[in-house]
C-alpha cells in the first residue's frame, strides 16, 4: 500500500475515536449521541416563534417588460410619386384617418375608363334583351333570300344566258385582238397611197362632223351676256345631253382618224409601233382571261364554293332567328360574362385607386415618418404603435407556469417608478415555450394593467409577482422554522415542549405536511397546532453509530 494513503488512514481513524471519546465523556457514556426529544441541544438556537392562524397568498415572480400589443409599419401597398404627407413623428391620429396620399392622376383617369367599360356592357345587355325591330327582321330576310339565292344558283349551274353572254364576251375578245393585231399590221408595213388618201378623207370628214357636233353642244348652253366683259357666260352644267354625247363622239372618232393617218403614213414612230405592239398584247390576255372564266361557267361551282355559300346560308338563318327568336341563353351568358368582366376590371382599378391612400388602421401614436412630398413613395412610409395595448410581457419559468393562470392578479413594478406597484391580471399564456441559451424554459405571459396616472412608456422593465394560489384563516409558521430532506422529501420543525432545571427550552423534532408558501410563512397541513411553540435556527447534530460488544463489525 502506497504509504501516503496509510499515513492519512492512521491519521483519520485517530480523529474519529477521539471525537467519540468526547462524545462518550460528555454523554454519560452512551453509545449513540444525538439531540434527542425531551434534552435540550447542543445547537445555539436563534430565536423561537409560534404558529399561528392567517391568510396567506402564494405566487411566483418573473420578469420582463412593458410592451404595446398594436403596433404596426405601414407601407404604401402600390409606388408612386407622394402628393401628401398629413402626419408626423409624434402626432396622435385616429384609425381612418388619411396619413400619405400618391398623386392620383393616371389612377382616376383609369377608374373613369373602367366605369364607361363597365356602362357600355350594360346597355348591351340591354339591348341585347330588347325585342328585335322590323326592319332589322326584314334586312335579316332580305340577307337570308339573297344568300339561298347565291347557293341555289351554284347548285344549278350556269344557266342558258350565262353561257351565251360568256361566249358573246369571248367572241368580243377575239374580235378585239384581232383588230389590235390588224392595226399593229397597218403601223409596222405602212399604209398604200389609196389608203393615205382614204384616212385624209375621213380626217377631214371627222373634223367637219366634230365642229358640227361642238357647235349644237355649245348652242344648248344657257347664256347670258356679260356687258362688263362683252361676252357670254354660259352655265356649262345646262347643256342637252344628247347634244353632248354626239360631240364626245364626233371628237373620238376625230381621235381614231388622227391616230389611223398617223399609223399609214410612211415611217410611222418605234413608238406607234411599240404602242400597237403593247395592245396586242394587252388584247390577248384579256382573250386568256375570257376564255378561263367561260371554261369555269362552264365546269360549275366547286366543293369549297358550295361549302362557303352553305355556310353564308346557315349564318343568314342564324341571323334571322336571333331576331326572331330573341337571343340564345349562350348569347346572354356570353354578354352577362362580359358585364362582370368589366365590373371586375372596375373593382380593380378602384382598389388600386385606394391603395394610394395610406390610412391609420388603428388610433395611435406616429413613431417614425419616412417619406416626404416629391418623392417617389414604397415600402414602409410610417411607424404607428398603440400606448392603450401596452402589456406586459412576462418570461414564467416552466416550473411556475403550472399555478398560472388567465384571469390571476399580479402587481407589477418598474425600474424606472421604485417603490410604485400597479396592478393588473393575466390574460393570455403563450402555448408555445421558449429556450434560452442556459436551456431555461420560458412561457410568455401577458399581464393587463389596470388604469393609472404614472406615464407609462414601450419597452419599460418591469417585474412582477403573480398571485398564484390563496387561502384565509390557514395554519401558518415561519419559513425559517422549517428544516427540509430534499432526498426524502420530508419536512420538519423542532417544537419547544418545556424547559429544563437551568430554564433551558426542551425540543422535539416534529415531522409536518406543508401547503402553500409566501415568502414569509408556509401553510401547515399537519403536525402542529395554533400557538405552538418552535425553534428558529437550531441545527440537529450529525447522528454517529458506535459498534459496542455483541456487534458483528
């Protein structure tokens, strides 16, 4: 064995025989010494009370502080640029009251649009509900026979006169071209000397016939003499129609004797040539293009002309019946959809409109202003907050929140206001806990105050005690009578029975069942009666077994 360890046996088995033998010297020689019922103790006793009949509350303390259950920062719900601000840091204002307005101007103008929208739909369903008038029936008629008639005669076919009058404008085309080619002929060869003179001839009768023709015209004018000009005014728009139609006439035909003398006479122009050259051509495609449409006359409608005509037909039908008829639910529920749309659209605009308007949702204090007029408003603008919602808010430790409460008084006190207590009661116990960095358990409670003329403020400390529990006319005695065994869990006083021959008082340890505690008294349930007498401050001393003859160790 290590001597170090030997050493310290021998000394502490020294130590304790002599502490026995003083304890066996000064006891009379027994063998087991403690404070024993009956003797008086070794242990100064402090001071003596006795147990008594009061009230007593019980509670628990918590901390925490004063603060507004309203309070809020209000931000424009749209941007814009801001036109008003009505409130600053400081001021009181009430709930509805106007605190930041946006200029407004494209938001009306938008609202206006959205009620013509919404005044126009209206009346189309009005009308649409409105009988139908007779001549919109009659047009509707007048549309459908037209359509049947356009479907029937594709049904049919080209008729005897559609053939012929196609074939009379074929003929025509050919005969045209003909005299295209003819002329072109005369231009490129040049005319003989009979033919000069014939065109000469002919010129010359056109001239004549025109001049004729020109003078009956003008004799059909209605004039009159000007004697400012010398002369006659004649109103051009009074001439005889016939008399006019025979000078337009003669003065074409005037033009061709011109244009045939010119094409016979020898060296005629590249440019008469080109001209002939560029009509015949002009000629023989309007032959191509009456020959197609006489090929087609003939070959009848086809499948997608038959279909479009049908399809014209039902949608004549449907027009008129519509009329008739009046509309179809669907036409109703189409226009209704449209109304609502439009109402919708209103709605919208409306609402945009007031959420250019920042207003207070609660009555308040102003805390903080963030915008000015000119400047472009979003985001949070203003910081409102409630002083009549200050509660406080109170961190319960799990191991008090079991005996709280809503509805239990407490008194509250304040860094800031030493010596002052208000009262208030609980009205709400978070669900909910909360751990802190140590691992403590919390549970928010809120406690409401009663009204009082102190200036209360957001964010005060404060410390309150809650009354969990009370009882009236209890059993009471001094907490610092009582002893504890927190590993039994049991509970003791020493109770004064009587003195001794030198006057000393004589204690009994006396095992007792406690309720409710304040933090001056504990309630007793049992073990002593009204007006005991017990110790305050005594100490038992440590109870030391030693094994004497006959024992086993």
């Amino acid at each position: 064995m290590n001597k170090w360890i030997r050493n310290s046996i021998i000394v502490l088995v020294v130590a304790v025989l002599g502490f026995v033998g003083f304890r066996l010297f000064s006891g009379g020689g027994d063998a087991q010494a403690q404070g024993r019922p009956g003797q008086q103790a070794d242990t100064e006793i402090e001071s003596f009370t006795n147990v008594f009949r009061g009230d007593l509350s019980a509670g628990a303390t918590a901390a925490g502080q004063l603060i507004a259950q309203r309070e809020a920062d209000l931000a424009l719900q749209t941007s814009g640029t801001v036109a008003a601000v009505n409130a600053q840091a400081g001021d009181s204002v009430k709930a509805g009251d106007v605190l930041v307005v946006l200029d407004t101007t494209s938001l009306e103008r938008a609202v206006l649009e959205a009620e013509q929208a919404v005044a126009v739909q209206e009346q189309n369903l009005a009308k649409l509900n409105l009988p139908a008038a007779d001549y919109d029936i009659a047009s509707a008629e007048a549309a459908l026979a037209s359509a049947q008639a356009a479907l029937d005669d594709l049904l049919a076919g080209p008729s005897e006169s559609d053939i012929a009058a196609s074939e009379a404008n074929l003929n025509a085309a050919r005969a045209d071209l003909g005299s295209a080619s003819s002329r072109y002929s005369e231009v490129a060869a040049g005319g003989s000397t009979d033919e000069i003179l014939l065109a000469e001839k002919q010129l010359s009768d056109a001239e004549a016939a025109y001049k004729l023709a020109e003078e009956a015209h003008r004799a059909t004018y209605q004039c009159t003499w000007n004697s400012e000009t010398n002369q006659f005014d004649c109103d051009p728009t009074s001439d005889d129609p016939d008399a006019r139609a025979n000078a337009q006439q003669a003065l074409a035909n005037l033009r061709l004797a011109e244009e045939r003398l010119s094409n016979l006479q020898p060296g005629a122009s590249n440019s008469s040539v080109a001209a002939q050259g560029s009509n015949v051509q002009a000629r023989r495609a309007a032959l191509d293009a009456a020959e197609a449409r006489h090929q087609k006359l003939l070959a009848g409608a086809t499948s997608d002309q038959i279909a479009a005509a049908e399809a014209n037909v039902a949608q004549a039908q449907a027009t008129l019946s519509n009329l008739q008829d009046g509309p179809s639910n669907t036409a109703i529920t189409r226009q209704e959809v449209a109304l609502e749309t439009a109402k919708i659209n209103l709605e919208r605009a409306q609402y945009n409109l007031a959420k250019a308007v920042l207003t207070a949702p609660f009555d308040g204090i102003v805390t903080q202003v963030n915008v000015t007029p000119g400047e472009i408003g979003t985001g949070i603008v203003m910081s409102l907050i409630d002083m009549n919602s200050l509660e406080v808010e109170l961190n319960v430790d799990e191991i008090d929140i079991g005996l709280v409460s809503v509805g239990q008084d407490a008194t509250i006190t304040f860094d800031a206001y030493r010596g002052v207590e208000l009262l208030g009661g609980i009205v709400s116990i978070a669900p909910v806990n909360t751990a802190n960095a140590t691992g403590t358990v919390n549970y928010k409670v809120n406690i409401a105050l009663e009204e009082t003329d102190i200036e209360l403020l957001n964010g005060l400390t404060a410390e309150a005690r809650l009354l969990t529990s009370q009882v009236e006319g209890a059993l009471l005695v001094s907490n610092r009578a009582i002893r504890a065994d927190r590993n039994a869990g049991l509970f003791y006083v020493d109770r004064v029975t009587g003195t001794d021959e030198e006057g000393e008082p004589i204690l009994e340890e006396v095992e007792v069942t406690i309720g409710l505690r304040d933090s001056a008294n504990t309630q007793i349930l049992s073990g002593l009666n009204d007006g005991d007498e017990v110790a305050i401050g005594y100490i038992p001393p440590p109870t030391i077994n030693i094994g004497g003859p006959g024992d086993d160790d």
